[in-house]
C-alpha cells in the first residue's frame, strides 16, 4: 500500500472541511444513484410499453404479437451474435448486481490512525483507543451528558464522528469550543498529528422528561 | 426514506444478480443443447408460447407496464428523498463539522416556549430554514403573545451557532380543553 502517512499540515484547509463534512453519517450515496437509475430504466420501460398497448405508435403495431417474428427473423440471422450479447448482459448484471449488495451490506470502516510509517515500521493508534480517549475526554465536558465517538473513513484520510447527548441547559457554543480545546487539541497533542477532522453530532439527552408545562 | 433505501440496495442488487444469472445460465444451456425442450430452471418455452400469442394491445400487457412505471417511480422517489434531514451548525474551527437533527431543534424550541407561563402548550415542527410554532393560549390570544413567543424563540436561535438561521412563523390559538 502506498498510503502516505497522516501528515495532515501539509492538508489544504479544504480538503480537511471536506473530510469532516463527509465523516457526519455514512454515505449513501452510490445506493441512491443506483436506486435512481434502476428506478428511471423501470419507469421509461413501462411507460414505452403501455403507450405501444394503447396504440400511440399505431394501431398495426400495437396488434402485432409481443415476440414479433420480425425480431425472432433478426436474432436467428446472427444466432450466436444474439447468444453472446444476451450472456454478456447477463453477466455483466450478476457483476452489478452483487457489487451492489456487497457494498451495501458491508460494515462502515472503522480506520486506525497512522502516525508514522516507514519502510520496515509503523506507529499505528487503533480505533477504539482513539474513540475511547476522545469520548471519555467529551463526557467530561460540562452540559454533556453522554458521548460516542469512533473514527470514519479512508485508511489515509482518518476522521472522527463525535455524539454528544446535552443536557437541558448545555450551552452548546460552549460546549463546542470545550470539545475543540480540551477534548481535540489534547488527542491531537498526545497523539502527535496536527489536524485531525470531526464530525460533531448534537443530541438531546431523552433520559429524564421533561414535564410538558412548568 | 433513508432505511426503506438501505433494506431496498440490498434485495435489488441480489435481484439484479439472480435475473442476470438466469439469463446467462438459460442461453448458455440452450446453447450447449439445441435440441432440449425444456429450460434449465426457468420453463422459458412455455413463456415463449404465450408471448408468441399475446399482442401488445391486449390489456394485461398496458396494466403490467404502468405497474412496473409505478414501481421505477417509487425508485426514484426513494433514491431521491433519501438525504438525512440534518441542520447544520457552525464548529469553533473549520475541521470540526457539526450537525444536528430536526427533531432537536424543534425540541429546544418547545421547551422554551412552553417554559413561559402564559403559554398552555405548544407544537414545533423545524428544519433547516423554517420553525414553525403553533402557541395555545390561556385566555383569548392577542398580538403581543404572539410577539412574545416568537422574541423567545428568536432569542433561542440566538443562542444556538446555527450556519442558517431559520425563518420563523408563530400562530397562536385559544386553548380548547380543561384548565
């Protein structure tokens, strides 16, 4: 693997932004192109089809059998023309098909932040030390009353996904500056990286109600 | 919208795999056999009998078509509206992004309006641009509660680093119910 080490000084202040913004929640973004697209061959197909039966093509063409012997003539011309196109189609879609399960099914990635890595050697903090310190060191915060932390992405472009349950009268400017000065500049000193990118995700703590009217 | 997509991807890409295994498999065999009467999993001769038949200005083709444009519709629907309704806010520095959901912020804001006495209840729908609070009050409601509900919720939003602060539109009801 050519990964670079995390050296993310030498990161643009936009590809960082871009990182944070894309740790927030997992992406969906392939499931929905692919759901868009399967969608829109589906919709077009039926919509041809139904105008061809109520004859807007004409009526001589609507009357014709659904397997016209004029395309049964066309394949038998080149037999093993047609054979081959139907099995590449097929396989092609048994391709598709499964790669897309695969992808949709699988686990999100859980990276292990590098911090140096050499020919023969590598320092390597693992995610659940990561997440741990963080989300111990974010329920200290004062007005958090429960937090979760763990890390996204790419094995060469780590992030941080941060939840933090407040409490009912958290300030949550303050507690988002805590968190950078206290929880992130910390993990980034002992951990020895400059900029590491977070995804904070404010919620309210739901264990006590509270009551309706005061 | 975002779940009814992650149990969707799944099934079709396994849909999508099975026909085009089907596919594959059935031509391959005929291939192989020319002279087979049969399919190898799928009786694909007898459908071919029917099809043979059947024109396309018979009904059931014209009902089996919208069908199938109904279900592409709703694939595109799901596929399109599957974004997380999330609002987002302002971190202390640019490599912290943070979020927050809807149902939040329209918690935070029911809170505050009904923390405040002349108010009997309320209900608070939010998003990214626009919370709307629906005030019951006490006794006939006048202007100035509602200007009171909405300098409260203004005042909320002011609290909050909120990157776009949305609009907001109080109404205000008599409360119909026992006190």
């Amino acid at each position: 693997m050519t990964a670079t080490p995390t050296t993310p000084t030498t990161q643009a202040p936009r590809a960082l932004r871009r990182q944070a913004r894309a740790a927030v929640a997992r992406s969906t973004v392939g499931d929905r192109w692919l759901a868009v697209l399967v969608g829109l061959v589906l919709l077009v197909g039926g919509v041809l089809v139904a105008l061809l039966s109520y004859g807007v093509f004409g009526t001589g063409r609507a009357a014709r059998p659904l397997l016209d012997p004029m395309i049964v003539d066309a394949l038998r011309a080149a037999p093993d023309l047609a054979r081959g196109i139907a099995v590449a189609v097929g396989v092609l879609l048994v391709a598709v098909g499964l790669a897309w399960a695969a992808r949709a099914v699988r686990p999100e990635r859980r990276p292990d932040l590098v911090l140096e890595r050499t020919a023969d050697t590598a320092i390597v903090v693992s995610s659940t030390a990561t997440a741990e310190a963080v989300q111990g060191q974010a329920a200290t915060i004062p007005g958090v009353v429960r937090a979760r932390a763990r890390t996204v992405g790419a094995d060469d472009a780590p992030a941080v996904r941060v939840t933090l349950w407040l409490a009912d009268d958290a300030d949550a400017r303050q507690v988002l500056a805590q968190l950078d000065e206290r929880v992130l500049a910390v993990a980034r000193e002992s951990l020895g990286i400059g900029v590491l990118p977070v995804a904070v995700r404010l919620e309210l703590d739901t264990a006590a109600p509270h009551p309706r009217v005061a | 919208m975002r779940v009814l997509l992650r149990l969707l991807a799944p099934l079709l890409g396994i849909a999508m795999a099975a026909l085009g295994a089907l596919v594959a498999l059935e031509v391959i065999a005929t291939w192989a056999q020319p002279g087979r009467g049969r399919g190898l999993i799928v009786p694909w001769p007898d459908w071919r009998a029917t099809v043979d038949t059947v024109t396309w200005d018979q009904p059931p083709v014209a009902a089996v078509a919208i069908g199938v444009a109904a279900g592409g519709l709703l694939l595109v629907l799901v596929g399109l509206l599957a974004r997380r309704p999330e609002i987002p806010l302002d971190g202390p520095v640019p490599e912290i992004t943070v979020t927050t959901s809807p149902r939040v912020l329209a918690r935070l804001v029911g809170r505050r309006v009904r923390a405040a006495d002349d108010v009997a209840g309320a209900t608070v729908t939010a998003s990214r641009r626009h919370v709307a609070v629906k005030a019951q009050a006490w006794d006939a409601p006048g202007p100035d509660l509602r200007d009171a509900v909405r300098a409260r919720v203004e005042e909320l939003l002011d609290e909050l680093p909120l990157h776009r602060r949305p609009r907001v539109t109080v109404t205000v009801h008599e409360w119909r119910g026992p006190r």
